[in-house]
C-alpha cells in the first residue's frame, strides 16, 4: 500500500480566494489521494507559536508544499530553502523556477472595461497599489488598454507607501485617496485592483460626499461576497475560477512530488463573470428611450428570448430611431445587446452552478439552444460545454 503524502498548506483562509484554491486542493486529494495535510496554528497561538509550528511541521517528513507568499519574506524564504516539491501562490512577484499560481490579469482587466463601457460609461478610473504588486499593475495596465482602444481616457490614482520603515498610516492615505476621487470627473466608473482595495475606495466616497453608484461606480476583483455583501451600498465584483486552479496546483504537486520536472509552469486563475449589486446597479446612460431599453433588455433577456420587437413595445419610439440611438450611444444595435445580456448570463450560469444544458436552456426561455450556443462561441471563443470544463473542475 503506498504510503499516503504529507503536503504542507501555507495558504490564507481569511478571503473567498485562498478557501477556493484550499477547496480545489481537497476535491484533487480526494480523488487522488488520500493526502495528509498539515497547516500552521491558528491566529490566537500568537507568533511564537506560529513561528514554533512551523518549524515542526518542516520536520514532520513533509513531501511537498503550496504555499501563498508570506508577509514576512523571511518566512517565506524559510520554507523555500527546505528545498521541498512546491508550488506558490505569489503576491508581490513571480517566483522564478517554480510553479506559480496566477490571476488572468489581462482578462481581469479587460472585462471590467468591457463590463463598465456597456454600462454607457465614458469616464474612467482604476485604483490599486501602485508598483507595489505586479498583479495590481498588469491589471490596471490592461483596463487602461481596453478603455482607450474604446476611445476614452482612464484616471489612476498613483499614490504609493513610501518604501521608508514608516510608512503612512491609513488614515493619512485615505485624505490623499478622498482628494483624488474629488478632482475625477463624474459620473465615473472604477475599477478596483481587489474587493479590498473596492473597499477603500467605498470608504473615501463616503469621506468625500460622494454618491455610489450614481457619482462613482466601484467594480472590484473576487467576488467574495462576506467583504462585498457587507459594504453599503454592496460592491460589484469579478468572479474567479480559482477552485478548478487549486485542483491544478494540486494536480502539478503530485508531478513534482513524483519526481517529474515542472519549472516555471503557470497555473493560470481566469475571470469568468461579474456579478452586480448596487454599487454598479445604474446605467450612464442620458437618452431616456435608451435607458428605458436596456432595464427592459437587463430585467428580460436572462429569462426569456426577447427580441427587438418586445422592446419597441416598451419603449415609444420608430425601430430606426432605436437603432440609430443604439449604434451612437453604445455602439451596437439592440439585438447584439440582446445577445450579449443572456451570452454574458448563460456564462454566469454554466460556472456557478451544475445545471444541465437543458435546464439552462429552460431557464432561459429557449426552445432552441442551438442558437444561443452559437452567439455564446461567437462571443467567447469556446462552446458553452468547452466554457464550464475551462472553468470548472471536471
């Protein structure tokens, strides 16, 4: 019988993020496992404790560590330097020669764009750390291409700590943070690096007379929804696939506790829908007739195959005047944005949930699935079958 591994989890459980990469972990272990796992002690052990545990658990015959990127280098260096099969979780950058889990940065920043320019916006900001981190700088960098490939101009707030041993207190970086968010031009939309950082910027509105989402609308990155549900008004966010990721990390553990040579690898962590609340609940939209379509469009088109037909019954206009307002505002005609409210819908679906095709189908009003299925390849690049396996775990 072979001796079951012992795999050291070095992975932060205070964020959906961390406990979605610990959920793929498990469902690999029970598949492929068993494992035994080992973790530190928890928080109220204080740092001595966590300090003493650590170096116990390194002398426990370990086989192997996942490992998010400490705080303290050193301690991260620490269990590196064991010189065990691993696999990390970066925070501040890559770790050259190794197999590192990563967010879709590109991808991230690019539906925030897309998903705030349908919203009618053409004003723009995107906030996060500065250099600080390289994910909040590849974020940004991509939202900023996307908004300006669009035609518009991005804000970003360029603030940074200062790299002294003392850095800035939060109270001191929030006035700076309140006093940027009062010289950006409104109605704005703003992507935040993270929910945290959502969070921050929720705060300095506050600070700042600022109405949300009427002034400004916060989008951040995540979708954990204790932080996004708990703010007010709640915070949109973008959902990740970092479950199927963690079950790769795992997957990619084994090879190198095997003995096989896995350098450099990414493991890649993609976006796969928004999901609104109230802090991007409106649409900058100034036609009224426009406006009045696309709630009609957002309230129907994810249950029932509407068409533009259905529309002009709502809204009192000519079909050539709808099109001729649609094409300039948003730079679409209705149908497409029919088309893209149930695309973007049946994608949210086919993640977060294991309903069948048919099911799906049935909730979305569709007698023919054969064609929402090739609208949804056309938009996505894959098949709605090939977008939940490129998602979820199979």
């Amino acid at each position: 019988m072979q001796e079951k591994r012992k795999v050291l989890l070095m992975m932060e459980t205070s964020r959906k993020y961390g406990r979605s990469i610990l959920r793929g972990i498990a469902k690999y272990s029970r598949t492929h496992g068993p494992w035994i796992f080992y973790r530190q002690a928890p928080f109220y052990w204080g740092a001595g404790g966590k300090d003493a545990t650590l170096e116990r658990l390194l002398k426990q015959g370990i086989d192997g560590v996942i490992l998010r990127e400490q705080r303290e280098p050193e301690q991260t260096d620490r269990i590196l330097s064991a010189g065990l099969p691993a696999v990390v979780s970066p925070y501040r950058e890559l770790f050259p020669g190794l197999p590192n889990i990563v967010t879709d940065d590109v991808a991230i920043g690019t539906m925030a764009a897309e998903y705030l320019l349908h919203r009618g916006f053409k004003q723009f900001a995107y906030c996060g750390f500065g250099d600080k981190y390289y994910w909040s700088r590849e974020r940004g960098k991509s939202f900023a291409n996307r908004v300006v490939r669009a035609g518009f101009q991005m804000h970003q707030y360029e603030y940074e700590q200062p790299k002294s041993r003392s850095p800035h207190s939060w109270e001191a970086e929030l006035a700076i943070l309140v006093d940027w968010l009062k010289r950006l031009p409104k109605p704005v939309a703003l992507m935040a690096c993270n929910d945290d950082r959502s969070q921050d910027v929720l705060e300095a509105c506050k600070m700042a007379n600022l109405n949300v989402p009427e002034q400004v609308a916060i989008l951040g990155l995540g979708d954990d929804d204790l932080v996004c549900d708990l703010a007010s008004p709640p915070l949109s966010s973008i959902a990740l696939s970092a479950e199927k990721a963690g079950y790769e990390a795992a997957a990619t553990l084994d090879r190198l506790m095997n003995g096989e040579k896995v350098s450099d690898r990414r493991i890649v962590v993609p976006p796969s829908y928004v999901v609104t609340r109230q802090s991007t609940d409106i649409l900058a939209i100034d036609d009224p007739y426009v406006a009045e379509a696309l709630n009609f469009i957002y309230r129907h088109a994810r249950k029932e195959a509407i068409q533009v037909n259905d529309v002009l019954q709502v809204v009192p206009i000519s079909r050539r005047s709808l099109y001729e307002r649609f094409s300039r505002i948003l730079g679409r005609p209705v149908h497409e944005e029919i088309k893209r409210v149930r695309v973007e819908h049946l994608a949210r679906i086919l993640v977060s949930t294991k309903l069948s095709i048919s099911q799906i189908a049935s909730s979305l009003g569709c007698s023919d699935m054969k064609n929402l299925a090739r609208y949804f390849k056309q938009a996505k690049g894959m098949s709605p079958l090939q977008y939940r396996k490129h998602h979820s775990i199979k």
